[in-house]
C-alpha cells in the first residue's frame, strides 16, 4: 500500500494522515497523534498515544491492518 492509499483509507476513518522522513503520523480528529507508522524500522506503534486507547477496538483494528499493509508496501 502507498502513502496515497493509505491516507485515502485513514481518511474513511474520519483521521488525517503526514508522511515525515522515516515515519508516517495519523491523528484524530481534534490534531492529537493517535499512531506512528515508522517505516525505517519496519514497525507499526500506537500505544505509545494515549488518544489510541479512545478509538473504538473496529478503528484500532482497521488502522493496525492498514499500517501493516504500508510498512510491508514500503519495505519493496
């Protein structure tokens, strides 16, 4: 998966998505960071956050499979 599509697929989440150097952010709707998608190291976090734990467990669940997806598309 592209940044493109994965931003589009966030974005059906009702959140926003940046790409940075290394790392991909996503926030919620109010500009918190809900996960980190660091690519150089091949790894997805989102506990570190503690606006994670305020997303419904079907959001945490779609956004985990999505980054996956991107990591492993990044890793190409």
């Amino acid at each position: 998966m592209k940044f493109e599509e994965l931003k589009q697929e966030v974005a059906k989440l009702g959140l926003t998505t940046r790409q940075f150097p290394a790392r991909t952010v996503i926030f919620d709707k109010s500009g918190f960071v809900v996960m980190s998608v660091w690519t150089d190291f091949s790894r997805v976090v989102e506990s570190d956050y503690p606006k994670w734990n305020e997303l419904p467990n079907k959001v945490q669940r779609r956004l985990i499979k999505l980054s996956e997806d991107y990591v492993i598309e990044e890793e190409k």
